[in-house]
C-alpha cells in the first residue's frame, strides 16, 4: 500500500534496497536460537536496520551531514558483513543465504560509495558568487 505522505529520501533506490535487506535480515535473525536473542541476533538486525536509518536521518540536512550520515551506512554494512560470516559460522543460515546477503552488502555499500562522491564534486552554493550573478545579470 502506498502512502499519502512522501518524503524525498523514499525515492532513492539505494533507500529502497536497504529497508529490503533489512526485512531480510530481520527473517532471518527470527530463526536464530533464544540465547542469540540479545547477542549476535540484535546487533545484525541493528546494522541492518541502521543502513536505512541514517540514509533517512542524513537526507534531512546539509549535503555535508549527509554524507556523514551515508558514511555511518556504510560502517553498518560492514558491520553486516562481519554479522553474516558469524552467523554462517555458527549454522544459523547457510553458505548460499551468506552469499547473498553478500551480495546485497556489495551492492548497497557501492551504491552509498556512487552518492558519497556524487555529493562530494556537486558545485557547493556560494553566496558571494550568487549574489554577483544577480547583480550582473539585473544590469
């Protein structure tokens, strides 16, 4: 179901994948043992979880904060990474489920990789130069 409300950061295909593999993540984690409950099961579904949050709390701000924010992303997906071996390790998913949540990894943190630079060489506003285009383009 989609909904009245639209914020811009919903748009970005990035944004997208990361709520995906984090619903991903959360099924599996739902299979791991009891004892996992407050251990390996949380903090993979946290870094999970936290890709997609940061992309949605640093799309709010400066372009700067933002990639700030897309930096953390990518932290949390090799966080993610490093969840998924132990988990394998463990027999909590299989060598084919690590792969592919691999793949994913691979996949979003190239992506927040292409809009870090992206947002790095965008030309910055510069108020002075804004200003003189103004000015010059009123004569």
């Amino acid at each position: 179901m989609k909904s009245d409300y639209y914020f811009k950061f919903e748009v970005l295909k990035l944004y997208q994948k990361a709520i995906e593999f984090g619903e991903q993540i959360n099924s599996q984690t739902e299979n791991f043992p009891s004892h996992e409950t407050y251990k390996l099961s949380s903090q993979f579904s946290r870094a999970a979880d936290s890709i997609a949050l940061n992309i949605a709390e640093g799309s709010a701000i400066t372009d700067a904060n933002f990639v700030g924010h897309l930096k953390m992303a990518w932290d949390s997906c090799y966080e993610c990474v490093a969840a998924s071996t132990k988990t394998r390790l463990r027999n909590y998913i299989t060598f084919k489920v690590d792969e592919q949540n691999r793949r994913h990894i691979t996949e979003i943190s190239k992506m927040i990789s292409a809009l870090i630079k992206h947002l790095k060489n965008k030309p910055q506003f510069n108020m002075k130069t804004h200003l003189s285009l103004l000015i010059n383009c009123s004569l």
